[in-house]
C-alpha cells in the first residue's frame, strides 16, 4: 500500500511551458506578471524562473485521422 501512496504521489502533469534558454518544461499552474515566473504547485508556489519569459508549449494533435488540432494550454484549434 506504501508503494501505491508514493507512486501516485510522484506523477507529475504534462508540460505545459518552456524555457528556451534553459532548456526545460515546466507544468505551469500559473505565470507571474511579468511571465518570468513559473509556478509548478498551485496557490502561486514553487516557481521557476525563466529570464526571456515562458512559452506554451504547442502540440499537434490528429483525432480520428482526419484532422489535425495545434492545442496549447489555452485549447485546441483545428488546422
């Protein structure tokens, strides 16, 4: 049972943003003002900095395939 607690505990979500200059993701539950911040807890905790500003990350997408989406942590919109 310990171990079904600790695993579970230990799933991280996709990533939602990047860091260009240093190479990283981060699942962002919220950005900063300025977008330099990344918080990766919710209620504005455990933030990572980002010098030039954190992007989304865009995936596509191909439902069923027929069509294709470009979907960021905004939604998706067909392409």
């Amino acid at each position: 049972m310990f171990l079904l607690v600790s695993l579970g505990l230990n799933v991280n979500p996709e990533p939602t943003h990047e860091c260009d200059s240093r190479e990283i993701q981060a699942h962002c539950f919220d950005l900063s003002s300025t977008g330099k911040t990344c918080y990766t807890l919710p209620g504005k905790i455990g933030g990572k900095r980002c010098t030039e500003g954190w992007q989304n990350i865009e995936i596509i997408k191909q439902i069923a395939n027929t069509k294709q989406y470009l979907c960021d942590n905004q939604g998706c919109e067909a392409i």
